[in-house]
C-alpha cells in the first residue's frame, strides 16, 4: 500500500512519531510512505521553524532507528495537500488537527475523477497535562517531545 503523510516535523515528538509509525504499520511490510515536509514558503509566517535540511535530518534519523527509511520518500511541499491529489496513494493518516485537509484532498480527487484515499486517524498525543503534545509547546519550554513537564525557574 502507499501512504501518504505531510507535516513541518519542526521538533519530533511523540505525536509525529505515532502518525510516522501508523502509516508505516497501514503501508504493510512491502508499502511505502511518501512524507510531506513543508518547504520554507509553507512556514514563512510561523515562528521558531528550523531549516528544512534540520527537519529532514531529523526524520531521517527517526526512520533509519525503526527501520522504515528505505520504504520512505521524504519532498518538500509546497502547499498543503503536495502530491495527495495527483500521485497513486492508498491512505493517508491524519491527527484531528488535519483531518478537514484529508476531507478536502478526497473531495479534490473525486472531482478528478481519481478514487478516494483511505483516511486514518490518530489521536493527539497528550501530554502529562492532558493538552496535546505540540512543538510550540516544546519551544516555549511548558513540555519536552514526550510531554512531560520541564522544571521551571
């Protein structure tokens, strides 16, 4: 199977890892997954993103540890939906966060006469406080990448 996943993987955290390993675990033994990284012009209004080359590093090094970097294809995007509208996908995984962008990307295809992706989703992943695990949070030094709290002052 081919899936499909897209993000800014600015910190990799816990909540990353969760949709990297179920697309991964949806691909199947012989599937692959195409990561979706947003380019720069993606994240020139947001704060605190580090270098692509740093972000795909990152991935990289996540992929490589669990085994899945050769079934993988990690590109730039530069929109929202990058290849999922056109490309031969089976699945796509989303958080609640980008489920709505999978509605839409399925509604595109079938204006286009191409068949539906498969959509899986996950959960947030929280932190120890119960509010979702995100790198904004890990930047303003309230969690680390597995949600626990940091010591403060």
């Amino acid at each position: 199977m081919k899936v499909c996943i897209g993000g800014t993987f600015n910190i990799l955290h816990s909540g990353h890892k969760l949709l990297i390993d179920k697309a991964f675990e949806a691909a199947g033994i012989k599937g692959s997954v195409f990561i979706g990284l947003t380019s720069k012009e993606l994240v020139k209004n947001k704060k605190n993103v580090k270098p692509l080359v740093e972000r795909k590093k990152a991935l990289e090094q996540y992929l490589c540890e669990k085994g899945f970097l050769t079934r993988s294809i990690i590109k730039p995007i530069i929109d929202k939906y990058g290849p999922s509208i056109d490309e031969g996908f089976d699945a796509i995984v989303v958080s609640p966060e980008t489920i709505k962008t999978a509605e839409e990307i399925n509604y595109k295809r079938r204006k286009k006469g191409k068949k539906t992706l498969k959509i899986i989703q996950i959960p947030f992943v929280l932190g120890k406080d119960g509010i979702p695990i995100k790198s904004s949070r890990i930047y303003n030094k309230e969690i680390d990448e597995n949600g626990n709290f940091l010591k403060r002052g």
